[in-house]
C-alpha cells in the first residue's frame, strides 16, 4: 500500500490519541527549533482566515513560510501550504514514510490529523523555513499542535463549541484553548469581548508580562466603542493577522516594506479564504457559501451578511443548511430563524460527510411549530435567486468539488 493511500484512509478514523508519544518523533533541537519559530493560531472560528491573512503578509516580507490548516475543503494538499503553493504529492508520501517508521518503531497507529500536522512540521524543519503558522485542532492543551510550545500564540475569538471535550463555558474554553503551549513569550488577543473579561486570566494562566501581551483587535474602536462589540469578522480577522506580523517581524529587527502601503492595504482588507464569506455569484442572483458550524459562526455570518448587504434590496435569501453531527444544530437553527428574509431549506442525507440526519431535523423544526423544505445541493447552484450555502466545512467542500 503506498503512503498517501495509507494517508487517505486514516481520514475515517478517530485515533488522534497519541499525544504523549508524539513529541519523541523530534529529536530536542528540532523541538527547540519549532518552539521558537512556529506561531499557534487558537481560538473557536476565524482560525483559517487568519493564519492565511498571516502567511500572505510574512511572505509579502520577504520571510518563507510554512501555512498548516484544517480541515481542506477538497484535497488533503490543501492542509499544508509551502511558500503559498499546496505541498506537492511527492512531498506528502516522503513526510509519510516517515511517520510510518515512526508508527512501526513504537507499535502505534497515528490519527489522521496527527499523520498530516508531523508531516507538515518535517518538511518545515528539512527544508529550513522562517516561520511555522500552525492552526489548532479542536482544542489546546491537548491539541496535537501543541506539542510545538509555540513561543508566540494568537487567539482569534472563543465561542461555545466542542463543549464535550472543551468545557460548557467561555472561561473553560478558554483556558484550554491558550495552553496550547508550555512556553509562551508572546500573546496576540484578537477577541474584544475576551480582553474585556479575561486579560487578567490569560496573564496568569500564561505568566505573559504586560509588553508581551498585544490586542490583536482595531484597538481604536475598542476604546470609542460604549459597548463591546467584535467587528465584522473577516476585519477582525485581518487586524488580528497584521498584529501577529507586527510581532514576528519585530522579533526578526525587520520592518514592515507595506506598512503605509495604501494599495497593500486594500489588497489585504479584500483578502478573502476560500469557503469562508464566499461569493461565487454576484447580484442580482448573489449566490455566498461560508462554512460556519457553530452558533457564534453563524451569528457572525450574519452580522457580515447584513453589514454588506442592504438586505431590503436583496429582499429574499434562499437559505440551504446541512449541519455535521454532534454540532449544535438546534441554536445555529434558532440564529436563522432569528432572520426574516430567509426561505430556509434542509438538504437531503447524503449530501456531505458526516451530515446531520435529516429526520433529526425534521423533529426539531415540528418541535418549533417550523415548516421544512427539503432541497439538494444541485438545486442551490442551478437557483437564479439570491441564495446561501452554510452549516458545515464538509458541505461547503462538497459544494466546492462537485459544482465549482
């Protein structure tokens, strides 16, 4: 069996359990080395765009990066990103052989995402790289990533997600999410709310001194603001990423060459990742997908939606919703029917990996004195109306390879 087939067919397992014996994969330089150059991106949404935004502004500098995310829309390829190209076949069954030496040696079986993540640190530490971004899995002290100990980490935001493994409050999020590392030197916090009520937390929990404490956010409209309130999330995100670069390359006694860029600048601020606010048609038949599969994701798709769009113009959206079991399906549900202008259709099973059952669905929608129209992701793309994909990652890459 070759390795990427090997690789492929991890992906229907759940066995990323083996963070103890993980770190002895590196030798004790090469950990040093991937402490003191990798930045961990933490947090509940908005990890992606912003680890994107950051790979283009330091590769903009000049420095040769590294870009790990999860989960890819289409092909594994697209989880590790070398100087802003996908890593190659070739680069993934080399970065396997390995792993599997290293399973074989200690009589284990790596996970899926475990198999990817040290493929994407061993191909950092051969071909000798500037910067390891690296986006977190679900969680933080027990993420596979954080075996790096990433001496800078950013947090985008906290949500409540994944609260079976996380904890059912913000607190408790929280504090799992930034002990991601053991050694942090610096903190980047991209989240108003979170700096509003729990700096004094994440000082301590991370013994970060004050100077090495830096607020990811539009620190202008914190202080104007009357009420705390995030801005629109890709802005938020972008912020955040400018802060984290600004951090970086300070460490590395070099300027930003775009820093009063105005074309740059713009050029940023319209950077847009794929699946995430996605337009791919635009009005009168303005078609978006976006892959929020929480409540605070969906919220925030919202805020986004109708800060860009007068929706008295758009008038009516077609909303199609799938959502991934085990989410929280009944508050993302109870967002969207929040919203007047939205016709909401359920997409059929079968429509994306790990789908929610439609019939579970169906329940909670009668449960609510709610009618549901069943639809198919066909019917989405061939629709002349104004229409929303949005629910899951999956459907979005469902979407994305069988349509686009």
């Amino acid at each position: 069996m070759d390795n990427l087939h090997y690789l492929l067919q991890k992906a229907s397992s759940n066995s990323n359990k083996n963070l103890e014996i993980l770190p002895n994969f590196f030798s004790q330089d090469e950990k040093q080395l991937l402490s003191q150059k990798s930045v961990s991106i933490v947090g509940t949404n908005g990890k992606t765009s912003t680890a994107t935004v950051l790979n283009e502004l330091l590769s903009r500098n000049g420095l040769s990066t590294i870009l790990f995310t999860s989960p890819h829309l289409v092909n594994v390829n697209e989880r590790i990103q070398i100087k802003k190209e996908i890593i190659k076949d070739i680069d993934l069954d080399r970065g396997m052989e390995k792993v599997r030496v290293f399973e074989a040696t200690n009589k284990i079986t790596l996970g899926y995402f475990e198999s990817i993540f040290l493929i994407a640190a061993t191909y950092f530490l051969n071909n000798n790289l500037d910067i390891f971004i690296v986006e977190a899995g679900i969680g933080g002290r027990l993420d596979t990533t954080s075996i790096l100990n990433s001496q800078i980490v950013c947090l985008t935001n906290i949500g409540l997600d994944h609260t079976e493994l996380l904890g059912t409050t913000i607190e408790k999020i929280l504090h799992e999410k930034i002990l991601v590392s053991e050694n942090v030197k610096q903190f980047i916090n991209g989240s108003i709310e979170i700096h509003t009520k729990y700096e004094h937390l994440i000082k301590e929990s991370l013994k970060v001194k004050n100077v090495d404490y830096h607020l990811g956010f539009i620190t202008d409209e914190y202080v104007n603001s009357s009420s705390i309130v995030e801005t629109n999330y890709l802005k938020s995100n972008q912020s955040n990423a400018i802060k984290v670069s600004k951090v970086i390359l300070g460490n590395l006694n070099k300027t930003d060459k775009f820093k009063n860029d105005p074309l740059y600048l713009k050029k940023i601020n319209k950077m847009k990742t794929e699946g995430r606010f996605q337009v791919v048609q635009n009005l009168p038949s303005l078609k978006i997908i976006d892959g929020a599969h929480n409540p605070s994701g969906i919220k925030a798709f919202f805020d986004l939606l109708e800060y860009s769009y007068n929706i008295d113009d758009v008038k009516n959206f077609d909303c199609y919703v799938g959502f991934n079991k085990n989410k929280d399906y009944r508050e993302m549900l109870k967002t969207i029917w929040l919203k007047n202008y939205l016709n909401i259709k359920v997409l059929e099973d079968g429509s994306f990996f790990k789908q929610q059952k439609t019939y579970t669905l169906e329940k909670f929608f009668i449960a609510n004195n709610k009618d549901i129209q069943k639809s198919t992701l066909k019917e989405f793309h061939l629709s002349n109306k104004p229409s929303i994909l949005l629910g899951s990652l999956y459907l979005i890459g469902e979407y994305i390879k069988e349509y686009k």
